[in-house]
C-alpha cells in the first residue's frame, strides 16, 4: 500500500515503516518557542536538571506575542528568554523581527520532509513547505530540548482536493474558511490534512501557508502541501540544506477525500464567536466595524498586504475605523517599505506598527472592549480572544478586511473590484 | 489511581482562551496568580468555588484552540482531579497528560451527569462511576505509557524518578 507524504516524512525520521496509528519516536530537525510559551519551557528543562539543550543551532526563541513589551511582568519574561539563549547558544528573534511562524520558514528552520515542533499551536503552518510540523506544549518542548527527540502518534490523512481558478476577491483564506465550514471545529482532530489539486499547485507558498495554518482549528495535527519549484524557489536564498521533496503515493490511503471547486467559492467569514461559523460575507454584510486587523501568521504577509493594497489605494479608512497593519516579520515590513505600501497604508488612515503578532493573543495592541466588533485576518474568534467577552470577532481575509475598514461595516470585497457575482 | 469529586459541568468547545485569558497568561507564570482568573469568562468565581479533587465535565474538543500549557495548569493548581469531555483537542490532551492532570474521553458520562453530582473515576480501569445516580461508563482506553505518565505525576516528574524519558522504551 502507498504512503502519504507524512507517512513517509514519519518513516524516514523514525526508522520504520509507519501506518497510521503507530506510536512512534522521531529526531527533531527544528523546534521553536515564543514569549507565550518559551517561559514555562525554560521552567520545566531546568526542573528536570537539564544543563545543556541537546542541539543550540536547531532551536529558535521568538519574542512576538506581546513586542515589544506592554507590562513589567511580561518583561521580566523576556529578559528570561534573552538570559537562556545567551546561556544555551541559542538563537533569539527579539522585537520586532517578527512571527516565529514567518521567521522559522524565512531564517532557513523549515526544509521539506523535515520534523518540526513548536511551542505554539499553528506551528502546524510549515506544511506549506513540504514539512511536518505541529505544536506542542511546553514541557514537550523542554524533553525535546534536552534530548532532541519526541513520541508522535501517526495521524490519518484527510485530502482536500482543490481545483480551478480563484474567482476575483476570493483568496486563499476564504479556502481554508470553506473547509473550516465544511470540516468543523473538531472535525479534523488527530489527523494531518494534505491539500493538493490544481488550486493549490497554483497558489503562492505565502498562501499555502494560511491554508496549513488554520488546520489546527479543524483541530487536526499538521497540515501539508507537497513541496515544489515554488518552495525550492523561497528557500534558495535562505538555506544551503536541501530538504526531502516527497509526494504522496497514487495509492496511498486516506480517511476522506474533500473535493472543492474553486470557482464556485465566494468571500467567507467566520462568525462570532467559533471558527467553524463560516458565512459568506454578503449575508452578513452591514454589521457595523470598530476594528480592523490585517496582519497575523495566517495572513501578514506581503502578498496580503499587497490584496488589502488594491483595496486601500487612493481610499480611506472609515472615520470612527481603527485599521492596524502589522506586518508579519521585518522582511515583510520592509519589502513593504521599499514598495511604498507602508505610506499608502498611513495615508489611508491604517495605523502600522512592528511585526508581531498584535492584538490576536489578545494581550496588547488594539485590545477589544464590551461590544466591539473587530474584523480581523487571523485566525481564532473566540469569547474572549482579543479582550472583552462582550467583543465579536469575523475572521475574514485580507481584501474583506480592507473593504470594511474603507466602508465601516462588514463589507463583500468585491464591491470595489468590479465584479459583483 | 482513582479520582472522586464534584463535578462542574461546561459545554462544547471551551478553549484554552477561556480556560486562561490571553489577557493574563503573557505577564507571569506564578501559577498562584494566573489561576485567579481560570474559567472566569464562564464562570466567574470559578477559581474561588472551586475544591480540591472536584471533577470537570464537558462536551465535545475541550481545549480547543492555543497549545498554551498555562490551561491545563492553572486547573490542576486549583486542584481540579480529572477533566471528563466528549472529546479533546489534541495538544490540550497531551499538555494534561505531560503535567500530570487525568484526562479521561467518555462519550457518554457528560450527557448523564449533572452540575453537583460526584463522579469516582478509575483511570486503570477506563471506568467512570457517577455516584449520584449510580451508574457506570466506559471511557476510551489510554496508551499504557500515558497512563503510566499520568501515575507517575507528569513528564517532569517522570524524568526525575527515571532519569530518562519513557517513550524512549516504545522505539521498535
């Protein structure tokens, strides 16, 4: 029987030959930690009376949840992180650098067919790359710091086949919503989830990325896409190592296979207050927007910035609109920078600010109070996430986003592109 | 290892923002204060009324969400004995597992046990026994070396007792 591409990632990293289901143990090739995450790590490795991290250069410490700093606690956290890099020779992405999940692919972490953990639930993003990636938690994170090694349970594999063009104003994350419809919020659990069909041969790696990161809230494991020129291409002026590009075998066996037709998709949101309450947007059009966020490590990136652009251009925000625009990594800002689209934001009246990940943890910069509606480009909308409970959050992607800052309410993007289906 | 307490009764996905807000959990790691605020978006005082051993039951994906290990240890700081859910999202079952806090996946307790009511939970056995009304479910059965983990307090405690991880004995 044939393998998928995970199946075989796991066979090659554990020395056997895995089906689903199997326990197995495997290498880790890279491993990462943010502020929200990295502290309690650090706490378990040394309650275990670790002294030194199995590998230095495999690890990656990011500071990006709240950066830079909104409190003294939240510094002392920090200063924590910064104090064990130094110590362990590990490598530290401080304010301001940007996304650990933007930084991991960008710095030369991810090669496809490699194993990837992190201490953060949508480590599941580097699937985009041909990789297996998933999160853990934080005292895994500290048993794979100390010994390089981790227990993974071989997931089944659901196949979203996507085919056809994207129709004018939908985008990759208006994919990912889709499925989040179709799947459910737990629909997926356990399981890796492999896109493939001519949509996402297509799609940028920029947007397959979106697609592997918001697998975690179908509740599966790991997404992936298989790698290709695409990839090759991103990771050649990042890495000298080469990677593994696999493909699934023709007979491999999956639990499902979901099949999507591009055309016929339209704009989607998810609704308060659950990543599975997928609407188009035109339903729901009219609800009135405090706050718009464009950014994320589902959708901060250049070609997501570039989309809220064709928008943006020559508008307005709303007055009585905050648009925050938070780049997803320096290199993003400052490609954006270069391109001029940093000016044309702050003109439109966004407020940009550096790259992190903003207000999605819902610990800083454009916390939400009782009432609020927020449209945002990330990928979580539950009670609570960006503040106050009474808040409502529509995950949308980066041109809905646009389009509703420009006119104050929930607003179907393609009123401004010129096609209205 | 048997666990025997009252049960507070939740719904279908609560996530790892509600168990802990991401409001609190990026300023400190004093599990003492952190765990003030545990469950607050749902029940307010929860962290206040909360005893020692009492038993969490709830529907479908428990802890759906962040892998933010903050979750499963500000229940077990308030000393919250077992979490029984319909289902569980997959890291939020691990990180209970790694710190040392039962997890138990039984289909069909939550929809017949009630707020209040005393549940008595053999985690060897796979057995959930509500003592209120008297009756008896099958849970899914646990990997040994999860139950041995959760017997043995949790990853780090595991380590220590060992000195080695225990997953290193399931390589083939």
């Amino acid at each position: 029987m044939g393998k998928t591409i995970t199946e075989k990632i796991l066979s090659r990293a554990s020395g056997h030959d895995v089906s689903p289901g199997d326990i197995i143990v495997a290498p880790i090739d890279a491993c990462v930690a943010h502020d929200g995450t990295a502290p309690l790590a650090i706490r378990a490795f040394r309650e275990m009376g670790a002294r030194k991290v199995w590998d230095p250069s495999r690890v990656a410490l990011v500071i990006d949840h709240i950066a830079p700093s909104s409190s003294e606690g939240t510094s002392n956290l920090h200063i924590m992180m910064r104090q064990f890099a130094a110590e362990q020779g590990i490598r530290l992405f401080d304010v301001g650098e940007g996304i650990c999940h933007q930084l991991m692919p960008e710095k030369g972490y991810v090669l496809p067919g490699r194993v990837i953990v992190g201490a953060d639930s949508h480590t599941c993003t580097y699937g985009a790359f041909g990789a297996f990636s998933t999160g853990i938690g934080s005292t895994e994170l500290a048993a794979v710091l100390v010994s390089g090694k981790l227990w993974f349970k071989v997931p089944e594999t659901i196949r979203c086949l996507i085919s056809g063009r994207l129709p004018q104003g939908v985008l990759p994350k208006d994919v990912i919503l889709h499925l989040l419809g179709l799947i459910g919020a737990d629909g997926a659990t356990y399981k890796a989830i492999e896109f493939s069909g001519s949509t996402v041969a297509e799609m940028s790696v920029s947007g397959r990325m979106t697609l592997c990161n918001m697998v975690v809230e179908m509740g599966a494991k790991s997404g992936i896409v298989e790698p290709d020129e695409k990839v090759r291409e991103f990771l050649r002026r990042r890495t000298e190592a080469e990677g593994e590009y696999l493909k699934s075998d023709p007979d491999a066996e999956y639990s499902d296979t979901i099949r999507v037709s591009a055309e016929g998709l339209e704009p989607l949101v998810a609704c308060p207050s659950s990543v599975d309450n997928v609407r188009p947007v035109r339903e729901v059009e009219g609800a009135k927007v405090d706050q718009v966020f464009l950014g994320s490590c589902t959708n901060g990136r250049l070609e997501d910035l570039l989309e809220a652009a064709r928008i943006l251009k020559g508008r307005r925000v709303k007055e009585g609109v905050r648009m925050l625009v938070i780049p997803a990594s320096r290199e993003v800002y400052l490609e954006a920078l270069r391109m001029g689209l940093l000016q044309m934001f702050a003109e439109a009246g966004c407020s940009i600010y550096g790259p992190g990940c903003g207000p999605c943890p819902g610990g800083h910069l454009g916390v939400l109070g009782q009432g609020e509606i927020c449209v945002s480009t990330s990928n979580r909308n539950f009670v609570g996430r960006m503040g106050s409970k009474e808040a409502q959050i529509y995950l949308a992607s980066p041109l809905t986003a646009a389009a509703s800052a420009v006119t104050g309410e929930l607003t179907d993007p393609r009123r401004f592109l010129g096609e209205r289906s | 290892m048997t666990i025997k307490g009252q049960v507070w009764k939740f719904g279908d996905a609560v996530s790892t923002d509600a168990i802990i807000s991401g409001k609190y959990k990026f300023k400190t790691i004093d599990l003492e204060e952190l765990s003030q605020h545990a469950m607050e978006t749902l029940v307010p005082d929860f962290a206040k009324r909360v005893k020692r051993g009492d038993v969490i039951v709830a529907g479908e994906n428990f802890g759906c969400g962040s892998s933010r290990e903050q979750a499963p240890l500000v229940l077990k700081h308030l000393g919250v004995g077992a979490i029984v859910a319909k289902s569980f999202a997959r890291i939020f079952y691990r990180n209970c597992v790694n710190v040392g806090l039962p997890v138990v996946e039984c289909r069909e307790a939550p929809d017949r046990t009630r707020q209040g009511d005393t549940l008595e939970i053999d985690l060897r056995k796979g057995l959930v026994v509500n003592l209120t009304t008297g009756e008896t479910f099958r849970a899914k059965p646990m990997p040994e070396f999860l139950l041995q983990m959760l017997e043995d307090g949790g990853l780090v405690e595991q380590f220590k007792k060992y000195g080695e991880f225990r997953w290193s004995t399931l390589s083939r």
